[in-house]
C-alpha cells in the first residue's frame, strides 16, 4: 500500500515533465524554423549573414556578468575608485568577447562535399566544405547533428578546411543530412554563437547482404553458360567457392588435395570460360520477405562481382543487362537499395563505390 501511494503521487510529476519536454521540444523545433529563414533543403552555397547567427553568454558568461555587479556594488559601498575602474575593465573586455565571438563565425560559407555509398549498418560520412574568406582564422567551431559528439574545427585564414559528419545507418535508401548546428564560444567563452543549417545533402545506403544465402542461380535460365569475351580460355583468373552447378572440369582439383578441410573450389576464366549470370528476383526462394529477397540478391551481386562475371539484374519493376565492373556493380546496389521505397524517385545518376566493400563469402 505505501508503494502505491507513492507511485500515485509521482505519477502527475512524470506527466508534467512529460508535457514541459515536449513543449519544450516544440518550442525549439519553432525556433529553429524561423532561424534558417529558409525553406529546407537549403540551395548552396550557404552564407551565415548576420541575421542568421543568434548570441547568447553561456552560463560562465552569466556568472561573469554576476559578479561584475556584485563588484560594482562594493565599489559604489565603499567609494573605491580601483574598484570602479576593475568593473569597467572587465565590462569592456566582455564587450570585445562579445564581439569577436560573433566575427568568429559571421559570413562563413558552407558547401556540401563527398558522400560515398555505405551498407546499412554501416556509418554515412557527409562532407561539408566551410570556406573562411578572411584574413583572420576562425577558431574552435563547433559542428553537431542529432545530439551526436559535436566536432571540433578550425579553418585558417582565406582557406578551406572539410567537417565530415558521421551517422550510423540502419535502413536502405536515401538518407537525408539533418539539421547542422554551428557554434562558438571563442574566445573567453563568456557567449555561444550559433547558427543552423540544412544543405542539400544525402546519402544512398545500399541494402545490407544477406550473412547466409542460397548458392548462385547457375541452373536454369539464369545462367548462359560459355561466352566469347575475348581472350582464349586459359586465362586463369582466379578461384571462387565452389557451387553445385559448376562444370566438373573447372574445379580446383589439385587445391583440393591441399586442403585439410577439402572443400571444393572453382577455377576462374577472364576468356572463353567466362559465365554470364542473371540475377533474378523469382530465383530466390519463395518463403522470404520483401526485405530479405533483397539482402540475399544484394549477396547474390557481390559474390558474382567478386568472381569476375558478367551479371545481369532482373527486378519486377527493373531489367539491368549484363555487364561487369564497378560502375555496373553500384548501379545494380542501387537498384536494389531503391526497389520498393514508397515516394523514392530512383536517381538517373550513377553513385560511386561504397566506402567499405563486402566481400564474396
């Protein structure tokens, strides 16, 4: 019974807070709306002009600010001039503060960089390219997104310095820089500077492979067998993992016998012998969702791209000919990174290699 009274009192506490957090959280997203001034996505480059960066004294400022009363105040008590002359010493340093902390970050310009292809799961890297035009160096910038660790940075004068934003990733698709918050509280620290920005920015995050897949659709019609490529067939290209539908001929026979564990490998031809695969969304097996259809095709991609084949892609909505290489590697990532997203317009251009690749397994 006490526990139960004790829950029941604390329960309208928690509903308070609940509701200030959100009011809060209202409140601010406001703000930050007025703030950029803007629609969002912002078109670059981006300038921070003056009416776009806000100052306000940190809490230290505050306690210096305090105490330049409190000393003003015994100065006027006790008729000291020292004292008097202390208080507006101080009072002008923290004007000059004031002052220098808003140049520090006053007309920086701020254009988007790199973003590489990343798996999900994997950690998106935005580029951000802040240009100083001065002659002065901008000093302990601050640059933060969704509560992560802000990062450090400064620029030297009438130069270039790159901020790389790291996100983690956990879906496939386009993902979206958020919102960027710049600040500074150089160079006494007594007020933060601060402006936000929202550059046109995003990042496409290839599905993540499936760690256990069936083996390549060889059997059928996803497989055309033989193809004249060019260069005779006995140029060995290398060897890959051996699949039930490969030709007897072609297996490692000899690198067999080497292996304590004996598993079975097949020779790779960059000539006659070279096979030309169909990736086909009906080839994988029937009892998997949407999602995992296109993981286990995402391994299905780079375990044909690993062993040097020509592959092709057929999805419902989409016919990819058979080709190699990376540019055609990233364009089938994509397609499948894309496929089945409501409202996603696939993008005509074609992205580069990821970052991190995965290997064949």
């Amino acid at each position: 019974m006490p526990q139960e009274k004790h829950r029941s009192r604390r329960r309208p506490l928690r509903l308070l807070n609940h509701w200030l957090r959100g009011l809060r959280q209202r409140g601010h997203e406001r703000f930050v709306r007025w703030a950029l001034r803007v629609p969002t996505p912002e078109p670059v480059p981006i300038t921070l002009v003056q009416r776009r960066v806000y100052v306000l004294p940190t809490r230290v400022g505050l306690a210096f600010g305090l105490a330049l009363v409190s000393i003003f105040l015994g100065a006027v008590n006790y008729n000291l001039s020292l004292g008097h002359a202390l208080v507006f010493w101080l009072a002008g340093l923290g004007l000059v503060s004031i002052l220098h902390t808003f140049r520090n970050l006053v007309q920086l310009t701020i254009n988007p960089g790199r973003c590489a292809p990343v798996f999900a799961g994997e950690t998106a890297c935005f580029d951000l390219l802040l240009t100083n035009t001065r002659r002065d160096a901008r000093t302990h910038l601050l640059l933060s997104a969704n509560d992560l660790p802000p990062i450090d940075m400064d620029i030297p004068p009438h130069s270039t310095s790159t901020a790389r934003i790291a996100l983690p990733t956990n879906q496939r698709g386009w993902m979206k820089l958020p919102r960027i918050t710049i600040e500074t509280t150089w160079p006494l620290g007594l007020v933060r500077a601060w402006s936000y920005v929202a550059p046109a920015m995003q990042c496409l995050v290839y599905p993540a492979p499936a760690k256990t897949a069936p083996p390549l659709p060889f059997s059928g019609a996803t497989a055309q067998g033989a193809r004249h490529t060019g260069q005779g067939a006995d140029d060995f290209a290398g060897l890959r993992g051996h699949q039930r539908s490969d030709p007897p001929r072609h297996v490692a026979w000899k690198a067999a016998a080497r292996q304590d564990n004996g598993k079975l490998q097949t020779k790779l031809f960059s000539g006659e012998s070279a096979q030309e695969l169909w990736l086909d969304w009906e080839a994988a097996p029937a009892n998997l969702t949407t999602e995992q259809r296109i993981a286990c095709m995402t391994r299905w991609l780079l375990d044909a791209d690993a062993a040097g084949m020509r592959w092709g892609l057929r999805l419902p909505t989409l016919r990819l000919a058979p080709a190699q290489g990376a540019a055609h590697r990233a364009t089938g990532l994509q397609a499948l990174a894309l496929y089945a997203l409501p409202g996603v317009v696939p993008s005509k251009t074609t992205p580069g290699p990821p970052k991190k690749s995965h290997g064949a397994t």
